[in-house]
C-alpha cells in the first residue's frame, strides 16, 4: 500500500479512536451523543450538561494530552535511535526521566518540610529536567566525542539524580508514595486546556522543523565521517535534534510522569510497517505514538472500574510496560537472528 495513503489512514483511525475514547469510561455515552455534544458546543447551543462536564471538560483535555504525549515520546524515541545509532536508545537513556522524578520529589519535600503547603509541582520537574540537560550536553558535546561516551554521560546523570532521589524518598516517608505513583504515570490531572494548547503549539513546531531534517536524519543511518563528505555537521545537527526532542521530553514527563517503553517500541514498528525514509517515518511515528498511548490510557481509566468502584485506574506506565515487553522481546529476537 502507498506509503502516503497508510499514514492518511492511520491519522482517520487516531480521530476515529478520539470519538470512541470520548465515550470509555465509568459512564459509557454513545458515539452519537458524543458528536451531538461537540456539535452543540461548537455551535454554541444548548448542550446536555452531565454530557458536557464529561465529554468537553474531563475526557477532552485528557485525550488531548495522551495523544500529544505520545506522539512526543514516540518521535524522541526515534530521534533517539538515528541520531545515537543505537536500537535500544530512547527518551530517557540520556537521564531525563530520573532529573525530573528528583524534581518531583524536590518540590514535595519544599512544599511539606519548609513552605507547609501544597504547591505546583510542574516547576520543578521542568527546570531540574533542563538543568540535566544543559549540563549533559555542555560537557558532552562541546567536543568531538564518540556516542558510547555521550550515553555513558547520560547514564552517569541517571545514576546521579536516582542517588538524591533515594535520598529524598527516604525523607518524605508516607508522601513518597504520591512520587512513586507519579513515576508510573498518569493523565488523571491534566492542566488547563490553556495549557494544552500552548504547549500543542510549541511541540507543532517543533515536529514541523524536525520533519524539515528529514533528508539529514536519513544520513545518520551511516557513519559520521560520510555525513561530514555531505556538507552536514553530524555534532551540530545532533547536538540541536536532541535537545529539541529532550526538552520536549521533560515537558511532557514533568506533567504526567515517566510513561515507558513508547519511546522504545514506536519506532521500530513504524520501520517495520513504512520502511527507514523519515520523510514517511516522522509523522509515522507521531501518529503510532498517539495512538498506542491513547489505546493504554483507555484501558489504564477503564479496567479497574469493571471489577470494583469507579474512579479508580491504573498508572499508565503499568499498561504501556505490559502492552510493550511483549513488543520489545520480539524486536530483540528479530535483531538477534539477523547478526
């Protein structure tokens, strides 16, 4: 089937999952109520208020934000791969995921031990996330340095920050168990739809100038030295791709926790599915990641309430590990038989 055609039905399929998952959870609504409430809404009539609390203010913006998120996560994972040159590389093998998990708790252990209130979180996943970042690719790549050195920087911050996390966990006692869920997952308490937007926005962009190096990242499949004989900085090119897809990564981990193994198995299964031109593979990769992330979050929302009371679910990371070992053996053996 023509590339172009699969990924234009791929993107139908991701808003047809939209409208369903609108209608998934402790109160099921019909597809049919689903679009007359949209339709209502956008329209300005009247709409059926129960209908709208649910569909518009609780389901909508938390759709949104697993699509967004996963598709961030899937394409960083394959940022990741190309520019490292390593299957196994995803979004947190340069130590995002353990900065962030120590902001977190860095900012419960502040707002309990000294300000004796409860305070917003985001800040301080964020910035503890850029911190490493900044760092990770100040002492890493401000020379010409091999990529088994730029990840063993990466896992050296990892080890670093899960050191003062333990340490803090250790501190907080019963509240390190709100840390702990959060570094599982959750879209339980997304922002401000305000918030969702802006942040839309950025990653937009973001995608679009990521898909302009499609041509560069296609060039990455070889060494670096006949990147160099193409007129393209193979540092440069890394150095800017990475910190785009990593602060990306921060973002969406500082608001919803560390979601694992989307990074690593999208973008396998978009090769497996429309071949190693990223021209096809970016928006692939996007669609596959929004898709499969908001596939687990149903599930995630869903699966407690039909065995005990509503309002309870499981972390997404939970779902995402289950649904992706299986995925990963199979990519591992299929790599293995090959060398």
């Amino acid at each position: 089937m023509n590339k172009k055609l699969l990924i234009i039905l791929s993107f139908f399929t991701l808003i047809l999952l939209v409208v369903v998952s609108l209608g998934i959870g402790s109160i099921n609504i019909s597809p049919k109520d689903i679009v007359a409430t949209l339709f209502n809404k956008i329209t300005n009539q009247e709409t059926n208020d129960i209908y709208e609390k649910i569909v518009i203010n609780t389901r909508l913006p938390r759709i949104l934000l697993s699509i967004l998120v996963g598709g961030i996560l899937a394409l960083s994972g394959l940022i990741y791969q190309t520019l490292l040159k390593n299957p196994l590389a995803e979004p947190f093998t340069l130590g995002v995921s353990s900065s962030v998990s120590f902001g977190i708790a860095l900012g419960i252990f502040i707002s309990d031990f000294f300000l004796k209130t409860r305070i917003s979180l985001f800040p301080f996943a964020f910035f503890t996330g850029l911190i490493a970042t900044i760092l990770l690719f100040h002492f890493a790549m401000k020379s010409n340095i091999s990529l088994f050195t730029l990840i063993f920087f990466g896992i050296s911050i990892q080890y670093f920050f899960n050191a003062f996390l333990t340490l803090l966990l250790s501190l907080l006692g019963d509240r390190s168990y709100e840390v702990l869920m959060w570094m599982f997952g959750t879209f339980a308490n997304p922002p401000k739809a305000l918030y969702i937007a802006i942040f839309y926005i950025i990653s937009l962009i973001a995608f679009f100038y990521i898909f302009l190096q499609n041509k560069k990242l296609d060039l990455f499949y070889l060494s670096d030295d006949i990147v160099k004989s193409s007129g393209i900085n193979p540092q440069s090119t890394r150095r800017v791709l990475l910190f785009i897809v990593s602060v990306l990564t921060i973002t969406s981990v500082s608001i919803c926790g560390i979601i694992g193994f989307i990074g690593l198995i999208v973008p396998h299964l978009a090769r497996l599915i429309f071949g190693n031109r990223h021209k096809f593979l970016i928006p692939a990769t996007i669609i596959l990641g929004a898709i499969i992330l908001l596939i687990s979050d149903n599930i995630a929302r869903s699966f407690v309430s039909m065995f005990t009371d509503y309002g309870k679910e499981l972390p997404i990371g939970v779902v995402t590990s289950i649904l992706g070992t299986p995925l990963f053996l199979y990519f591992l053996v299929k790599n293995m038989r090959r060398t």
